[in-house]
C-alpha cells in the first residue's frame, strides 16, 4: 500500500494568514492526489484532485500544487470557517490511501 | 449533484454484524461506484471497500477481508455494508462515499457503530 505522510500533524493561524500543508507519499502517484476538509462531526469535503483542480463551489484562496511524491495544500488569507483537519488522499493506486491528517487551529 | 443518506448509529457486542445502509438519491445510482470508509474515534480515514453498482462486483481492504461485505440493491439506489464478528476496534463512523471520476466527491453523512459488551 502507498503510506501518505502529511505535515505538520498540527498548526495554529490567524484569520487572514497563509498557511501550507504538505503531503508526501511513499512512492509516486502521478497527480491522482485529492485535498478533503473535515469539520468536527461532519464528512469529509472534496477541496481539490488532481493535485491541482479545485471541486465545484470551493473558494478559490485554496489551491493544490505538487508532482511525483510530493504535494502541497495552500489556503490564502485563512476564514474562520477554514479551521478544520485536512487530509490529502492518494487514489493512483488501490487501496486508496490518506495521509493521517494535519489539525489546522486557530491561533 | 446527488445526496447520500445512511441509517442511523448502531450498538453492538463483540462478536456480533451490523449492517449499515447508504440511500443514493439525485442521480444515476448506476452511474457511479460507492465505496466505504471508516473513522476511530480521533483518528484518520481508513478505505474499507467497494461496489461496482452496475454488476455488483466489489473489492476488499486486505485487512477486512473475510469481515466485510458490500452489497446493492438497485431497484432501491441502495448500498448495504455488513461487518461480522465485530470487535471493540471496530468502533467507528462508518461513511458511503461515492466515487466520481477521480476520487470521492460525494458523502454520506456517516454512522456510528460501537462495539461493547
């Protein structure tokens, strides 16, 4: 199986700062790498896949970039609705797999 | 754009199966695989599987297999995940998610199952 390793596990920010979180995967996966938004209680939230393609209705200050094993999420100017966990996930190969999640808090 | 709506929180004992049901509604049910994901309490997301919701074909984690079993009914744009003799570490939401054309874009609200005796 592919491990997904993100970092860091945790991070605290204002309103209004850029933040980044990284992923890395055990081996290559070639963009098939999605971006989900969890909030306590809920379902996950598809952000981006294809390591760089937003979803339908998701705000633009999120964005993906990344190749081969390694990834990165960047939200700009953080809301206050943006503090939630997120996780990325690999879907190149099956099982798909997540990465164990980064807490993003508010600082 | 679709909506899935899964049966409510279940409690079993160690040893026990649940079964647990996800209700597609908003489009093609036959269009689109649906896959199940787990979550511990605290913890990270787990793929546990898949149905082919067209011939019903499915795939298993390799550490479930043997425990788990997806099945659908179409007639009822329904998914059914069943997990036997459960255990304490089974404790956990259960999630449907449907499988767009990359990756999951579409969740159920998830439920809860706990093991304890």
């Amino acid at each position: 199986d592919i491990q997904m390793t993100q970092s860091p596990s945790s991070l605290s920010a204002f309103v209004g700062d850029r933040v980044t979180i990284s992923c890395r995967a055990s081996q290559g996966v070639r963009n098939a790498l999605a971006w989900f938004q969890q909030k306590p209680g809920k379902a996950p939230r598809l952000l981006l896949f294809a390591a760089s393609r937003l979803e339908s209705g998701v705000p633009s200050r999120f964005s993906g970039s990344g190749s081969g094993t390694d990834y990165t999420l960047t939200i700009t100017s953080l809301q206050p609705e943006d503090f939630a966990t997120y996780y990325c996930q690999q879907y190149s190969e099956t099982p798909p797999t997540f990465g164990q999640g980064t807490k993003l808090e508010i600082k | 754009q679709g909506q899935l709506v899964q049966s409510g929180a279940e409690v079993r004992k160690p040893g026990a199966s649940v079964k647990v049901s996800c209700k597609a509604s908003g489009y093609m049910f036959t269009a689109y695989a649906m896959h199940w994901v787990r979550q511990a309490p605290g913890q990270g997301l787990e793929w546990m599987g898949w149905i082919n919701a067209v011939n019903g074909n499915t795939g298993y984690s390799q550490k479930l297999q043997g425990r788990v079993s997806i099945t659908r009914d179409t007639s009822a744009s329904t998914v059914y995940m069943e997990l036997n003799s459960l255990r304490p570490e089974d404790t956990a939401v259960y999630f449907c998610a449907r499988k767009g054309l990359t990756t999951y874009d579409t969740w159920g609200q998830g439920t809860l199952v706990t093991v304890s005796s």
